[in-house]
C-alpha cells in the first residue's frame, strides 16, 4: 500500500477512535488494608476524590467493605456533586459482592436527593426525590434488583423503573455497567448489564441526565432514609462519559477490575507511532 494512502487511513480511523467517550472517574480502593472511617476515596482519573462517612467501614487492601445497617449510622462511600448532571451521556460500571442480605433495599449505588436537598453524614435526607439507583435487592430479595430514574426535584417529572431478577451469591463479585444517554429531545435511554448479561434493553425515561439533582452521589446508601445500607465489598468504581455499548462492556469485563482498556487518545498515539515508524524505515 503506499504509504501516504496508509496514513490516511491510519489518521482516518484514529480520528473515528477519538470521538468515543472516555473514562473520567475511577475509583480503585487500594489502600492500605485497615480501618476506612473517614478516609478519602481516590480517584485517579479525574480527581473528584470523595470520603468514606458512617461506622464501620474498612479497606482490604484491595477493596471497600461496608458493614450494612441503618442509614443512621453505617458507612457508605460519599462521592463529590454533580458527577453526572453535567454529562449527555454517561456509564457507571463498577466490580462489587454482596456480604451478607438482610438490608432492605440496599443499594450499589444511589446519585440524587433527599427531599431536594443535600445530605452530609449518615442519617438526615428523608424521601428520596431526584436520583439514578441501582439496588442490590428489591426490598430483602437478593435474587431481585432494581435501576429507577426519578424526577421529582421539581415534583411531576415522573418515573421510569426497570426490575431483574439475577441470583446473587453472597461473597461473590459481580460486574455491573448502567448507561444512560440523553436522546436529544427531553428523554433518554437506560442499558443495564450484570456479568455481561444485557437486563435492560433501550429502556425508556422520561427525562434528561441535566434534569438530575445530583449533590448525593452514594456507594452503599440509598436518597430513601428508610431504607438500609449494603453489606458489601466495592473492588472498582468507573464513570465514562459515554454511554457503552455492548461490545465495549464485554471487553470491560473480561479485562477485569485491575485493567482498563486503553483509551481512544492511547490508540490514536500509538497508530501515529505506527505510521511514523513504517514512514521512517522507507525511505
């Protein structure tokens, strides 16, 4: 092939390459195993560290353990405000297992608000109004879950709920990645993967991720103060600002939790690399 053609499409496809979204928060929880209370939750990427609030919380040298129990007082990770709000169109994905049930309604993750309003420290909130969740258990069935959208922050936004039924092995990790993407006219779309398993297909929500009132963005808790904290183990949290597709959640996935696939300006260097070499030996 001659080689200014070659470049041409090495450029070409890099270009393409470079207009997917990108991981913009991660979070690993590999500290120092120990006592968690209070400590900062790092994130690598962006920036956007947040803190380990309530009793009883612990790092295993690999992960986040949360000990479950009421809201009033059990631990949950509390990440920074608007993480999500600001994007068109986003993927939370994370690795975590479930100890222990018990917790009614415990949730995975909960990005929202109580009663409209922000809540610091464990108790306070009340009735959950804005949010995105993802549930362990729907009410104390660990073989059931739940993702919900609500818009309530102001009150008639309405709701869109999307239930699965996925055994759930207590002590054992699990994959999941929820996308969420703005469909340019008021509404937007919800995917939902568990190991790789597509649960919620093209699922239908009635407002936009600038609609949500994000300032309680939880790991482990819920915006609903009546409902339980997770008995659980978060070994990875990531936030694209991209809705993924299918393939590139399977990828994700058979990566694993300590590996992420090489963003699209690694590939766009590296084809550059590639290009420039072949250019070099020849002449």
């Amino acid at each position: 092939m001659n080689r200014n053609i070659f470049l041409t499409t090495l450029l070409l496809g890099a270009g393409a390459l470079s207009t997917q979204g990108a991981l913009i928060h991660r979070y690993s929880f590999n500290d120092t195993a120990g006592d968690a209370s209070g400590a900062t939750l790092t994130d690598s990427i962006g920036g956007a560290n947040g803190i380990v609030r309530g009793d009883g919380a612990t790092f295993t040298g690999s992960g986040l353990s949360l000990p479950g129990g009421g809201s009033g007082t059990a631990a949950y990770g509390d990440l920074p405000n608007n993480l999500i709000s600001t994007q068109t169109a986003v993927t939370l994905e994370g690795w975590v297992s479930v100890n222990d049930g018990g917790n009614v309604w415990a949730r995975v993750f909960d990005f929202g608000s109580s009663n409209s309003a922000e809540v610091i420290g464990p108790g306070g909130g009340g009735v959950g109004t804005d949010y995105l969740l993802l549930s362990a258990a729907r009410g104390t069935d660990y073989n059931a879950q739940r993702i919900e959208v609500r818009n309530e922050d102001p009150a008639g936004g309405g709701i869109a709920t999307f239930d699965s039924g996925v055994a759930t092995t207590f002590g054992q990790a699990f994959h999941f990645a929820v996308a969420w993407e703005n469909d340019g006219d008021g509404t937007s779309t919800i995917n939902y993967w568990r190991d790789g398993i597509h649960l919620t297909i093209d699922g239908d929500v009635g407002s936009e991720l600038g609609d949500l009132n994000d300032v309680n963005n939880w790991l482990g808790r819920s915006n609903w103060t009546a409902d339980a904290n997770l008995n659980g183990t978060f070994d990875e949290f990531r936030i694209y600002d991209s809705a993924l597709s299918g393939a590139e959640v399977a990828a994700s996935l058979a990566a694993g939790p300590d590996t992420v696939i090489p963003e699209p300006s690694s590939v766009l260097l590296s084809l550059l690399g590639l290009g420039i070499l072949m250019r070099v030996r020849r002449r």
